[in-house]
C-alpha cells in the first residue's frame, strides 16, 4: 500500500498515456510475487534445518510434508496478489488529473 500511495504520480502518468489497468496491475504485482518468491527460496531451507534441530530431540515427531511447505508459499502468494490487486486497483481507477494536479 505505501508503494502504491508513493508512485499514485506514476500511475496517473500512464493512465494518461493510455496504460491498461491490467499493465498497471501486472506490473504491481508480478514485483510483489517476485518477492515473495525470493524470500520464500530463502526462508524454507532456514526454517527446515532449525525445525528438523529442534524436532531431533523428541521421541515422535510428525514429519513435514512438502505440500504443506506448497500450501504455505500458495497462500501467501494469494495474500499478497490480493493485497496488492486491491490497492493498485484503487490507483488506477482514480481519475489521473487528481493526482497530478499537485505539480
């Protein structure tokens, strides 16, 4: 939302240069995925190691499943995509010369 409300200028820029609100969008969100990838391909390796160190110590432990990991990077995608659809959608569909009035 903060990226959203920074770059409103931009936005207006390109809707007035004739942009789709599918472009403004997709470009919102294919960064925000981008990023959400990239911690995930961080985060599980990290999580797994300190998981299976602390697990090691119990007598039964249920062992993690990789759909479960699948499970988790999906929905946080989804959260994300929705988040960020939600906020550029509003951006984008404001009336351009509202947000460049200011310069």
């Amino acid at each position: 939302m903060f990226d959203t409300q920074r770059r409103r200028k931009e936005i207006g820029i390109r809707r007035v240069n004739v942009a789709t609100i599918y472009e403004i969008l997709l470009m919102f969100n294919k960064k925000f995925c981008l990023l959400v990838g990239i911690c995930a391909a961080v985060a599980i390796p990290m999580a797994l190691v300190a998981l299976n160190k602390y697990v090691s110590g119990f007598v039964y432990y249920i062992p993690i499943h990789w759909y479960v990991i699948a499970l988790c990077i999906i929905a946080a995608l989804f959260i994300t995509a929705l988040t960020v659809t939600l906020a550029s959608f509003r951006a984008s569909t404001e009336n351009p010369s509202n947000t460049l009035k200011t310069e």
